[in-house]
C-alpha cells in the first residue's frame, strides 16, 4: 500500500479565472492608455502585485489536492482541498472494476483517465506547471499495477 499526494486542476474553475483575469486586464488597458500609468515603476508595480494575484487566485479556485493510496485491491482517492464550488467526493475503484487507464490528448494537461467495466469514465486533470506533488510516481504505480491486473 503506497500514498500519494497529488494536485489536480478543476478545468471549469480554470476557464472562468481566465475569463475573469483578461476581462480585468484589458478594462485595466483601456482605463491606463488614457490616463497613463503614472511612471515606469508604478507599470511594474501593477504587473507584479496583478500576477502575485493571479498566482494566488489559481491557486485558491483552480488547484485541489488529492491523496491517493494505491494497493493491490484497489485504488482510494481522498480529497483533502476540493475545488471551490463543486461536489467531488471521496472515491474506492477496485481494480477489478477498472477497464482501461489512459492519458488525455492535451499536451498542457495531463488527463487521466479511468475507464471503468461499466462504461464510466472518470477524469483527472493535471497542470503541466503543477510541481511539488506525486503525480508521476502515482502514474507509474497505476500503470504497473493495472498492467498487472490485465495479463
């Protein structure tokens, strides 16, 4: 029995922070390119303090954070940080019920997903700039096993 700490991206909650930012933004531009932004440094003061906000807002709405604890049986995945907004819930897959594991198209995201016997298909998506979690390691752990269980 291994656990692994991973982040996943809410993609619903990822798109409308975008949204939101780039509305933001560009009333920003049309109030500054009037008015002007004052001088040079004030520019760079918003451009840092507008990503410092940015990075804290992706990191608040956009990330969750799972533990998945992976065995021989099956696969748990508990949320310790769920998405603002959104009803995910704790998950048990047996590994018996598993069809297919695979990853998304999307170079940007990684998309897992778990094909299961009943024809559901659940998904996870992973940022390619989230760091400091397992995510790598908990794929390799599902691959082998799942590879495994299927001969």
């Amino acid at each position: 029995m291994t656990t692994y700490k991973v982040k996943l991206v809410s993609q619903t909650n990822a798109a409308i922070l975008i949204v939101g930012v780039l509305t933001v933004f560009i009333c920003g531009v049309l109030y500054f390119i009037p008015h002007g932004a004052g001088s040079n440094g004030s520019a760079w003061l918003v451009t840092a303090v507008s990503f410092g906000v940015v990075y804290f807002l992706w990191q608040r709405f956009v990330t969750g954070r799972t533990e998945w604890t992976i065995d021989a049986n099956e696969i748990s995945i508990i949320w310790t940080k769920k998405f603002p907004f959104s009803g995910e819930i704790d998950l048990t897959i047996k590994w018996d019920n598993v069809k297919e594991i695979s990853k998304g198209p999307d170079p940007q995201y990684y998309c897992l997903r778990i094909k299961l016997v009943s024809g559901m298909t659940i998904k996870f998506y992973h940022d390619s700039l989230t760091t400091r979690d397992d995510f790598e390691e908990c794929l390799k752990t599902l691959n082998q096993i799942f590879g495994e269980k299927s001969k």
